[in-house]
C-alpha cells in the first residue's frame, strides 16, 4: 500500500493545491432535452450555489436536436455573463457532445461533432471534452482549432462493458493527444477494477478517473482523494452507471472534502446501495465534527473486496447480508461471543488485521427488553441466517424458549441445537402461542415483497421486525391489525450501529442524531411513494 498513500501525498503537495484546472472538484452533470430545461439548471445552480464557484458539464448530446443545440449556445454567453455575476459566481462549463459509438447521444460525426464543440467553446465553455477516437481522428490541428477557439480539452476514454487490463497503455494513448487533461472512465465489475482505475490518476493533477457501475461506487467517492481533478454528480439525471447526485456527493459523503487523514468506514453487502447506514453514520459524523466518512460498498465477492481494503484505506466496516458467516474466515481474530454465533456484522481494521464482532446480539436485546421479559418466554425466531443467528444467541443467553422456522429445515435444527432451542415446520406455526415472534429473513424489505406469516399464524403478544425499511413492514402490519404491539426494526438498527461506533471509535455514539436521520429518510421514502 506504499505506493498508494505516497502518491494521495503527492496530490495534496502545495504544487497540486496552486495548480488547480478545474474551479470546483465536484462537477455537477446537466442532461436536459430542451435548450430551456438547460438553461433553467445553469441558473438554479447560479441562484443557489453558496460558494463562489461551480464545475458544470453541459452533455450536449442529451439535446433533442441540432435546433436546440444552437438555441443553447446562442443564449448560453449571455446567461453565463450577465446572470453569474449578479449571482456573484462563475462558471467553469465542460461542453461534451458524445457520440452514440462512443457511448453519448449524439448521431453526429467528427466533423459535426468538432462544429458543435467549437460553438460551445466560443460560447463561453471552457473545457470541451473530446472522446479519444474523435481526438486521434481530427489530430493536432483540431486540438490547435479548439483551443484558439477559447477552450481547454479534456481527451477522454470511456468502455461501458469492462475495465481493460492494461489502463497504462490507455493513459499513454490519451496523452498522446496532446489534451490539457485525460479522462478515464470504464464500467467495473470488481472492487478490484475501481481501484485500478484510481491508480491511473494517482500522482497526475490533470487526469480525471470515473469508476463506473456500483462496483465502483465507493471509489467514486474517494477519487479526489486519490488524486483524480473532478468527480462527476448527477444535478438532475445520471449519466452514467453509479452516478450519485449532487447532494449525496456534497453533503451525504462531502467527497470534496476526504483527505488523506479522513477515517474511511463503510458497509459491505449484496445488495447494499438501499443501506440506511450511510445516512445514519455520516450523520453522526457531521454532528461530532469529524473527520470521517462512510461508505456504501456493494460486494459480491468477500476475496475481492478484502485485496482492495488497503487501497481504499478503510478502518472500519459493518457487514449485512449475505456475508455474515463468510466473512468470519478473513478475519485475523474474533469476538468470542461472535465465534460462538458463527457470524459478524462489525470488523474493525488494526495494522491490516481485521477484527470481527457482533453487535446485532446488542439490537436485538435493546430493542426487546424495554417491551417484555424474556426470561422463560416462548420466542419464534422466523430464518436462521446470520442475523437469525445473532437473535437466537441473543435471546437464549436472556433465558427465553427458543424456537426457530426457517424455509431451510436442516439449518433451522443446527440453529435450534446450537442455542437449546427447537426448530418447528411451518405448518406448525399456526397452531402454536408465543410471547413474541421476530422476523429475521430479508422478506418485507423494499425491495423484498410480503409477509414472513400469515395474519392468522401471528399468535403472540409481541411482533419484532428486524426489517427496518420501509419502517412499517408487512409483518407489523399484519400484528397491528390484531391488536399486537410491535418493535420496529428501526430500534434494532440505532443500537447495533451505536454499538459499532463504540467499537471504532472508542465512545458512546449520537444516538438522537441517528435516530432523526434515520427517520427523516424513512418519511421522506414514504413521502416520495
């Protein structure tokens, strides 16, 4: 990792700092079909930018047609003139005008191509993104041509199937153009291939490095820490695969603002992107003043993403479904506790070792003890995955009865056996009184339609979803409509994650200040729907 860390100091060396190409590092993506809907954001961002500078990329093969193309440019010095200094703000413009072979909208040629950049440079553009077959095509003396036109260029590469092997022979080829600066951007499919990505811009100021896909998400959010000139946002529309927004760039991860000293957490998971955890731990981190940022890490592979956790420098993770067991056979050494369960769900980083617990034992009896007694109480536990796991032991170390139902009836009688428990058939469910019943399966997720049970097979007095999105699952529905009380997943969630921040970080976590981001996301989901 060496040569990693040497090359993020190299980025953050004076020389880089005074030799700025672009005035803000995040550059916020305008895709609009109408050359009015496109004005409208350059002034909403005008209007609404609190600093005194902005990047914008204007993709101007997102227009409808040549027409509107030439009603932007034409109205576009004006707008750029007259409205940013009464906003007090100007704009640095990248025009781009990508053509369908290279991945854009734009059923154009070169030449028709070169026209349209070299109308958008005398309109005030000061960078015009040129695809590298276009800049090999039209030579040194269209790259003379635009530049006496006013703008800078930005040669870039893209592949939307794959990261190539060999990105250094690319790196050459785009020089080879004699841009101002080079772009690299490619689809991957591996941790593994976003972080050979960033390697491609580290120890250059005047390379732009786009980690495409949700393999790359995590690197997206890092690539100006690792040296890359601007990350693209989304203002409105993505653009591309694992484009984020403004807002979550700016405000949810602050990417203008990780530096090489920023503690790097995040979550690992397949899927993962849906994760409230991002909210919730960035939230926290903002209110204590920290340095420190959390990720989402889509990971479908536990060896890939455990070779590249040196690169994206992480110091800490929490794991989610479906690595909870796997992840146990990376680890240098384990909780006791999480040995005995079989699974982990927080791994903290020391010196390259990882170290695994578990805190979803501590949600589950937080979220619990303040509804019932547990001791001698007749508990149905619904899966008997990792997080199924971690209740059983949970709730036999608190003395409660434990049975387990789970589609897989072998697993469900190892669980059983495990924690003194019993696993019953669901056939069986029905005809059976508990005091509570917990669901420990993904059923009731957003993203995973309908109810573990049956409303006639909830016979209990208390009915615990580990499910915390949307915040009122099928399951409490359904105990709602019987007069059952209810524990949200939501408390299960805020005590494990303030349990995790205690291990990381060595304190005693915001919790009210999860608890509002946590909430205000659900509402605003629910709002949205």
């Amino acid at each position: 990792m060496a040569h990693g860390r040497s090359a993020v100091r190299s980025f953050f060396s004076a020389e880089a700092k005074d030799s700025v190409l672009f005035r803000d590092p995040i550059c916020a993506v305008i895709a609009e079909p109408s050359a009015d809907a496109m004005l409208a954001r350059i002034r909403a961002v005008l209007r609404g930018d609190p600093r005194k500078f902005r990047t914008v990329e204007l993709r101007l093969d997102w227009l409808a047609s040549g027409r509107e193309l030439e009603r932007l440019l034409k109205r576009l010095p004006e707008e750029l003139a007259t409205r940013g200094k009464r906003a007090g703000s100007r704009l640095c413009v990248i025009a781009t005008l990508r053509r369908r072979v290279a991945g854009g909208r734009f059923a154009g040629g070169t030449n028709a191509e070169m026209a349209g950049l070299l109308a958008a440079a005398k309109s005030g553009c000061a960078w015009c993104d040129l695809e590298i077959e276009s800049a090999e095509r039209l030579g040194a003396a269209g790259i003379r041509e635009l530049r006496n036109a006013g703008a800078r260029i930005l040669v870039s590469f893209h592949d939307f199937r794959r990261t190539p092997p060999d990105l250094a022979d690319i790196v050459r080829r785009l020089k080879r153009c004699r841009g101002d600066a080079i772009k690299i951007a490619t689809q991957c499919r591996t941790l593994g291939d976003s972080v050979r990505v960033l390697r491609a811009g580290r120890g250059r100021r005047n390379v732009v490095a786009v980690p495409m896909g949700d393999a790359g998400l995590p690197a997206r959010i890092l690539a100006l820490r690792e040296g890359s000139a601007i990350t693209y946002a989304a203002l409105e529309t993505a653009t591309a695969p694992g484009q984020l927004s403004v807002a979550e760039m700016r405000e949810r991860y602050r990417a203008d603002t990780i530096g090489e000293k920023t503690r790097v957490c995040g979550v690992i998971g397949d899927p993962v992107l849906h994760s409230l955890s991002p909210v919730l731990h960035n939230a926290a981190y903002v209110s204590r003043g920290m340095d420190a940022v959390y990720l989402p890490i889509p990971v479908r592979d536990v060896r890939d993403f455990v070779a590249v956790i040196p690169e994206l420098c992480l110091k800490g993770f929490s794991v989610t479904l479906p690595h909870k067991e796997s992840m146990l056979r990376y680890l240098s050494e384990c909780d006791p506790l999480a040995a005995k369960i079989g699974a982990v769900n927080t791994v903290v980083v020391r010196a390259g070792r990882l170290f695994g617990y578990n805190t979803d034992y501590v949600g589950v009896l937080s979220a619990l003890t303040s509804r019932m007694t547990l001791a001698g109480a007749r508990v149905l536990l619904l899966g008997a995955g990792g997080a199924a796991r971690a209740a059983a032991f949970a709730l036999a170390e608190a003395g409660a009865n434990v049975a387990i139902c789970a589609r897989r009836p072998a697993q469900a009688k190892q669980l059983a056996r495990a924690v003194g428990g019993e696993a019953i058939p669901r056939k069986s469910v029905r005809g059976i009184s508990f005091a509570a019943i917990i669901n420990a399966t993904p059923l009731g997720w957003s993203h995973v339609g309908g109810a573990p049970l049956e409303v006639r097979e909830m016979r209990c007095d208390v009915a615990m979803d580990m499910v915390y999105r949307p915040l009122e699952t099928p399951l409490l529905r359904n105990a709602a409509r019987k007069g059952i009380a209810t524990v949200s997943g939501v408390e299960m969630f805020l005590a494990q994650a303030a349990a995790q921040w205690e291990i990381w970080f060595g304190n005693r976590a915001p919790v009210g200040v999860m608890r509002r981001a946590v909430l205000a996301a659900l509402k605003q989901e629910k709002g949205g729907a």
